[in-house]
C-alpha cells in the first residue's frame, strides 16, 4: 500500500518534468507486482498450514492488520483510475465504479465485523492501547479517498452518488479514528510513549485527518457545477476550510510521533515502520491539495520537499525491511507479529 501510495503521490506533483509521469507509472505497476506476490504467499502460508489464516485473523496483534490488504486495494484502484483509464473509455469508467461500490460495501462489513469480533473476544486494558486499533476503519474511511479521485472523471449522474458515498464512509472513518484519539492521548498520558519497537506505529495517527482532508477537497472538486441545488462554489470554500483545520492536527500527530521515534529509535524492524510512510503520504497530497487550492506557491513547494523526503523514507523503510527478513528478523519463527517483542 505505501508503494501505491507512493505512486498517487508522484501523479500529484505540482512541479513536473518530462518523464515523471513514467516513473510513477512504474511504481505503479510495482505496487500490482508487489500485491500479487504478497497475496500468493499468504495463500500459500494458509494453505500449507491448515488453521493458520483463522488464527492470524483472531490473534490480538497480528489480526489488526487484515484491514492492510483492502489498503492496499484502496490504492490499486486509485492508482489505476489514474494510471490506466483513458479519457474516453466509458467502459473502463464504468468498471471503475463498480469496484469502488463493491471495495465500500466489503469495507463497510470489515469495519463493524472486526470491531464486532474484538470487543468480543478480547479485553484490552487503557495501557495497551496501540494505534493499529484504527485500522480496521482505515479501509472504509478511504473510499472517500477513492471517490474524491474517481468521481471527477464520472457522468454527473454518477458522480453525485459518488461523492454522497464517499462523504459518509470519509466522516464514519474520521469519527471512529478520533473517538480512538482519545483513547490514545488517555494511554500516553497514562502509561507514556509505547515501546521503542512500535513507536513508528504513532504515523497512523497522521493518516485520518490528512486523508479526510484530501478527499473533501476532491469530493468538492468533483461536485457537479451545473446543480440547482448545490452551490459548487460554495461546497468548494467549506471543503479548504475544513481540510485545512484537519491538517493542523494531522501536523500535531506528525511531530508527536517524530519525537517519540527520535527520542528512542527502534532496534528491530517491525511491519509498524510502514506507518512512517502510508499515512504521512496522505499528509504530503493533503499538503499539496491545500496549495493547488489557495493557490499558493510556497506550500506547493513545501509540498514538493515532503515528497522527497517520503521517497528517502519509503526507501529507507524498504531497506530495512528486506534486510529484516535476510536477517531473520521477520518472516521466522517466533520474530514476527504474532509474539511478543525481542
């Protein structure tokens, strides 16, 4: 997902040059390498070890990161609608649409079935509180994501449900995340900073407020001009004021996590460093849709060396991860996320 994430991001650029357009499309097609050989391993770990999938999905740690592969979908077709669907392709378009209806109503069903399940099945006390329990709303929250992307390019009779959809499954996303806010800022205060191993997990924090003012600002792009009864213009000004009132405690969570991970940086790699990247390149479009907005060349530019520092990131991330799993530090018996810290 922070591959497809990085793609988007280089589509967004508001400084091009001749030949971008290509090496985010590359990433892109990376991203579709990189799903299909994850998946097929994971298939074959559940079939070859019967029982494995059930307790990966019940396990109080690892399971939190089922909701990481319709993520990962999120920016496939996100990716897609901006890297592969011609102009004219009503087909296509259409396509489009239908996965976008579909991954809403699969992510809808996650969101209360895990949460269903773990309020159930587990008991978590205050201290352990980690910033993965956002996750499993994470998904849903992104189809408000996917249709401030897609419904730009859609018939307006089709882009209005669109973005209807994508408002409500964008503000359920935020609420959830922000009631888990407080549980967060009750731990830290509590227990203090979570263990050096998972503090990068803190960047998921970034990721609701960020991705939720992208997308209102898209979704009010998207809005049909030629509405009686919407004023365009109006949706529009609401739209900046919003995303950048979100931006601001997406900010907050930003130097938040920044401290906490500088101040004690992990030993071990841990699945939770992908945090570092995924939910600040929702801060980085946000950033960048903010300045196309108002206009203004100084956050473009802004906006500009955020990217490069993600694409330092992502590649460190990526590094350390295949080091990892050379090293045996993930991907081995008793070293992944589904035991306790080494």
């Amino acid at each position: 997902m922070s591959t497809g994430g990085l793609a988007l991001l280089i589509r967004a650029q508001p400084h091009q040059f001749p030949g971008l357009h290509t090496i985010g499309l590359v990433v892109y097609s990376f991203n579709i390498i990189f799903f299909a050989m994850i998946s097929l391993a994971m298939l074959c770990r559940f079939f070859f070890h019967p029982g494995s999938m059930a307790r990966s999905i019940t396990h109080p740690r690892e399971g939190f990161f089922l909701p990481t592969f319709f993520l990962s979908i999120a920016t496939l077709i996100t990716g897609t609608e901006r890297y592969a669907i011609p102009a004219n392709d009503s087909t296509l378009k259409w396509a489009i649409q239908m996965a976008f209806w579909i991954y809403m109503i699969l992510t809808a069903v996650l969101s209360i079935g895990q949460y269903s399940y773990v309020f159930a099945a587990h008991s978590f006390g205050l201290q352990t509180m980690m910033p993965t329990w956002i996750l499993p709303i994470f998904p849903i929250m992104l189809s408000g994501t996917i249709a401030s992307v897609i419904a730009d390019t859609q018939p307006e009779i089709r882009a209005l449900p669109i973005v209807v959809a994508g408002l409500t499954c964008q503000g359920l996303g935020l609420s959830v995340a922000v009631l888990m806010y407080a549980h967060m800022i009750g731990r830290l205060m509590q227990s203090g900073l979570p263990n050096r191993e998972h503090r990068p997990g803190l960047f998921m924090c970034v990721g609701p407020p960020a991705f939720t003012a992208l997308a209102l600002i898209g979704m009010a792009k998207a809005v049909p001009q030629s509405s009686v009864l919407i004023d365009a213009k109006i949706i529009r000004l609401i739209a900046d004021m919003c995303a950048i009132f979100l931006w601001a405690l997406s900010l907050w969570w930003f130097g938040i996590a920044w401290v906490a991970v500088l101040s004690s940086p992990p030993k071990f790699f841990h699945l939770g460093w992908w945090a570092m990247v995924f939910p600040n390149v929702g801060f980085t479009l946000a950033t960048i849709s903010i300045g196309k907005e108002l206009g203004n060349h100084p956050i473009l530019w802004f906006g500009t060396g955020m990217s490069i520092l993600m694409l330092l990131i992502y590649i460190f991330v990526f590094v350390n991860h295949v080091r990892a799993v050379m090293r045996q530090d993930i991907m081995y018996p008793g070293r992944d996320e589904d035991v306790e810290d080494h």
